[in-house]
C-alpha cells in the first residue's frame, strides 16, 4: 500500500485545536533527551483556548498533513521560527524543515492574517 503524500498548507484558526494536539504529542510522547519530569514542567497541558489562538493568530503558520491529518506544524514571527513540532508518530518520516525551506507557495485564497506561507 502506499503511504499517503504529505501536504502542507497555511493554517486557519479552526486547525488551533490539532496544533495544540501535536506540540502535546511531539513533547511528550517523541523521542527526547529530556525526562518525563521535564518535558510536563515545559507544557503540562495542551496548548488550546484564547490565549493559544492568540499566540498563533500573531504568526505566519504552515501545516503538514497526511490523510487529512495535521501531522506538524512550523511558525515565524518577525523572521524567526518560534515553534516547530512533529507528531511522534511521524517524527522521522517527515522531512517538514526541508519541505518548507523548498517552499515557493503564494498565499492561499481566503488565508488569514497570522496564517500565511513561510517564504524561501
């Protein structure tokens, strides 16, 4: 069978909640050089609700999805990547970093301000 391709796309508000669930996910069930104990001292919750939307309304985001699932995500406020995460189960399989330093997209139709395409 063959693997679904992976996408990416900017991000809408309505994607907040899956992101949330990914940094979660990335931080506390992927591959890590830091103890439990330290990974929930770092985020003990998953990132969701006003204050989250917030925070990534006032970045540019992009996600990867496969099958229609978010599987990562990247944000750059003021030129800098502030957040990057890959779901565990994906880590090592998703060459997101490259993909989006290949990426030449426009932004899409309909995006909103904070949710637009990293440039190359």
């Amino acid at each position: 069978m063959a693997r679904a391709e992976v996408a990416l796309r900017d991000a809408a508000m309505a994607d907040h909640d899956a992101l949330g669930r990914v940094m979660f996910d990335a931080i506390h069930h992927g591959a890590s050089a830091y103890s439990a104990a330290e990974r929930a001292a770092w985020l003990p919750a998953r990132p969701r609700g006003p204050q989250w939307t917030a925070k990534l309304g006032g970045q540019q985001v992009v996600l990867a999805e496969r099958a229609g699932q978010v599987i990562g995500f990247m944000t750059r406020e003021r030129g800098y990547i502030d957040l990057a995460f890959i779901a565990a189960t994906a880590q090592g399989r998703v060459s997101f970093a490259r993909s989006m330093g290949g990426s030449n997209r426009q932004r899409s139709p309909g995006a909103r301000a904070g949710c637009t395409p990293m440039p190359a």
